[in-house]
C-alpha cells in the first residue's frame, strides 16, 4: 500500500485519527537491534581497556601457554582507535542518506568484528603495532554507527515514542560497556586467557549482523512484513522528514555559539570518559593493587551507576520542564553542570586519597559514573532543542570534533605517568581532569540556549547563507 506523499507532512494532531499498528511492532523489533548493534561494538571498544593490563602482566591467566607482552606505550595503544573513529562520521551520514543504511550498516560491523577477532593474533605476531592498526580500523568502521543509527531512527521513531525508543536504542551503549568491563577481568583470569574476550565479542558482532540481514530494514516503506496501520502511523507522524530536504546552513551553524557551547561540553565529557575507560584499570591495578578479576567488575561498577543515573535524571529533567518549572535552556545547564561539577571534584579527592583507603577510591569512581549521567540529558540532546532540522548534522559535527579529544587524553596521561605506581603522577592525571571538566562547563552555561535557532527554518535560505 502506498502512502500519499500528503502525509508526510500531516500534523501530529491529525495522526491521532490513524491506526497506530501492533502494541508491541516492527519499529520495536528495529529499536532492539539498535540495542544489540550499540552493545557489541561497544564491547568490542572496550575490551581492550581491561584486557591490555592482562596482556601485559605474566600469570594473570593459569594457563602457561596465554602470551604475555611488554610494550611501554600502553596508552598509544589505548588511544589509537579514536584515531579512525572521528574520520568517517559525517561522510557515513551523508552516504547513508544517499544510499541506503542497511548494507553499509552491515559492512562496518562486519569490518568491527573480524578486526576484533584478529587482535590476538596481531598481537603476536605484530607486537602493539599490529594492535594499533586493528584499533585504528575499528574505530574507522565504528565511527560510521552513530550517525547510522541517527538516520534509522529518524525514519522509525515516531515523535511521541522517540524518547523511549532512542534512549532504549543508545543506552547499549552502556551495557556494552558494563558488559565487557564486568567480564574481561574475569575471562583473563581463566584459563581459557585474554585472547577470548576478543573472540567472544567478536563472534557477537558476527551473529548481529545474520539478525541484521534478516530482521532490518532502512525504513517502513522498505520492510517486506510490516502492516500497513504501523506503516501509515509511522510515516505520516514524521512530518519533520519533510525537512530533510532543507540545505544544510553551514555558515550559521559554525558561527552560533550555542553550537560551539555543545560542541565544548562535549570535549570535556570525552576527555573525562577516555580517561576513565582507558586508565582507570591501571589505576585500580598498580596504584590500588586490586587483581584483575576485582579490576574488571570495579570498572564496570561506574557504568551501572551511569545506566541507573540516566533513568532518574531523565525522568526528573522532563517533570521540571513538562510542568514549566523551569525553562528547557535552564535545565541543560542544571543537568550538565551537575554531570560535570561534580564529577570533577570525586576525580579530584581521587588523586588524594592514599592507597589503605582504597574502598573510598572505588566510591568515588562509581559516583562519578552515576552522576556523569546528568550530562545525558542535558548538552547531550541539546542539538535538538537548537535545531531538529539538522540535528543530525550537529551531533556529526560535534562528534568528529570532541572525538580529537579522546585521541589526546590517553597520550597525556602515557605523558604524565611516566611510573604507573606512582600517586603523585595519577593526582596530576585526575586534578587535570577535574579541571577540564569545569573549564567547558562553564562555557556552556555561559553561551548554550534551550531555543530553537533561526537558522534552523527554510526562510534562512533566503539569506544567502544556506549552501549545499
């Protein structure tokens, strides 16, 4: 059945009239594959943080036969996959809308998983460098998700499911995380050895794509099975597809400073996550001195208290500006102030807080996880509030430039630590941090807005400042 081209652009009032398909459909079906797809690369992103301390320390596994290694530059290698990942964000967006997503979507998670699988062998017969290149590929296929993710949700969330069905689609992105940081520790310490965490989260990202090919689809006009009440309730409630076809203004995007207030805010949580993701089981390894196995399910810990923190903030930022309590713009500033402040001052007490009292180190580190999750609703979906014309465009933008951070972050601290048992170093580590922290946090709430932009409209193409 064919939808008349009229309804793209129905007003959501009238889409109440239509039948709204199945409970329980086939955009839901889409939103647990987004799910799973966000979980195993993010596995497979994270492996390496906790697997690298495995690789580099002898009788972590039982089994004599687990290689061991010993490279001095941990932190390039740690580092390297944000090398690829900021590359290909906007050209995959811009690919994806051309051509199609289901394919390209297959082909990058395809390239993720083998590259994944091939770390252990690399690793012996190339050394760190041969890991690097298999991280620097990853991050190339990785970097292409988000935006294609983006772009499928546009055409299968409708606007009054978009909030759960996008939240439930990114928060893999979380348990990925837990996953892999919970259970690396653990497979290392086996005898089966470190080599098959990145097979098992490989061949994760293998079975993904045979759900993929069967169960995707681009869009509801393209999938073979879906009914056609979920197709017109789904097409015809996404009137903001319309405006896809609106030239993207580049000149106004990068001259607004609520953009730039984003993109800052951005840069600071990147550096903070890096940190935490790639250093924190060294810190917990030769500073604390917890095993591998502790090290893993300590690292972890943060995360499930980021995946808890985004429920309750979220739930309580929609009350305060649904019920008018205050204004959208004020609440993303409430909100990522208090995922960066305070965040800022735990990695602070963190570097002074001497090794006998370890149990406050690993309070403070899952505090500062739970409370990141402010940030989640606040800069973290204020490209929308600016801009849902071209959100997309944004959150590309903002991305590739905030990624850069991630590169650099591991390679200061590889600078700072010169000895990984030495406190006074990692206190520089986490005071730096902190600092960054509240430096971009502060620009934000100076110059970010809650407003939809003017630059956002068609009318601006009248202006002259609107290209191709």
């Amino acid at each position: 059945m064919d939808v008349p081209r009229w309804l793209c652009c129905v007003s959501e009032e009238l889409v109440t009239g239509l039948e709204r398909g199945p409970i329980f459909g086939y955009r839901h079906v889409q939103t647990l594959l987004y799910f799973l797809l966000l979980t195993y690369t993010y596995s497979m992103r994270s492996v390496l943080s906790v697997a690298i301390v495995a690789m580099n320390t002898k009788g972590t596994s039982p089994n004599p036969n687990i290689p061991t290694y010993t490279w001095d530059n941990q932190s390039v290698v740690l580092s390297s996959f944000f090398w690829g990942y900021l590359l290909l964000q906007l050209p995959a967006a811009l690919f994806g809308k051309k051509m199609g997503v289901k394919k390209l979507l297959a082909v990058c998670m395809l390239t993720n998983s083998l590259f994944c699988i091939s770390i252990p062998i690399l690793a012996e017969h190339s050394g760190s460098v041969g890991v690097i290149f298999a991280r620097v590929v990853q991050g190339l296929s990785q970097g292409c998700i988000p935006p294609l993710v983006h772009n499928l949700l546009g055409h299968w969330a409708p606007p009054s499911e978009r909030s759960v069905l996008g939240s439930f689609s990114y928060s893999g992105a979380i348990i990925g995380n837990i996953l892999a940081l919970s259970t690396t520790g653990i497979i290392s310490s086996s005898w089966v050895g470190w080599p098959f965490a990145f097979y098992l989260f490989g061949g994760f990202g293998l079975k993904w794509i045979v759900l993929w090919l069967i169960f995707g689809a681009d869009s509801p006009s393209s999938h073979k099975s879906i009914g056609a009440g979920e197709r017109i309730y789904i097409e015809s409630s996404l009137a903001q597809d319309c405006s896809m076809v609106i030239p993207t203004p580049w000149k106004p995007i990068l001259k607004s400073l609520p953009f730039w207030a984003i993109t800052v805010a951005f840069i600071g949580a990147n550096w903070g996550s890096s940190v935490l993701l790639t250093e924190i089981p060294t810190y917990l390894d030769k500073i604390l001195e917890y095993k591998i196995k502790s090290d893993s399910l300590l690292s972890a810990a943060p995360y499930v208290a980021m995946f808890l923190g985004a429920i309750i903030f979220s739930h309580i930022c929609d009350i305060l500006i649904n019920r008018e309590i205050i204004s959208r713009g004020t609440a993303r500033k409430i909100f990522s102030t208090i995922g960066t402040f305070l965040p800022a001052i735990s990695l602070i007490l963190l570097g002074f807080i001497p090794k006998n009292r370890a149990p406050l180190s690993v309070a403070l580190l899952i505090i500062n996880g739970g409370i990141s999750a402010g940030g989640l609703c606040g800069f973290q979906v204020n490209h929308l509030d600016l801009s849902p014309n071209h959100a997309g465009i944004l959150m590309g933008l903002t991305n590739s430039i905030s990624s850069a951070f991630s590169i650099i972050s591991p390679l200061i601290v590889q600078y700072i630590v010169t000895e990984q048992d030495n406190p006074f170093q990692w206190r520089v580590v986490f005071i730096t941090t902190g600092a960054i922290y509240i430096a971009t946090n502060i620009f934000y709430v100076v110059f970010a807005s809650g407003e939809v932009q003017s630059w956002n409209e068609v009318e601006e193409e009248r202006t002259g400042l609107v290209s191709d």
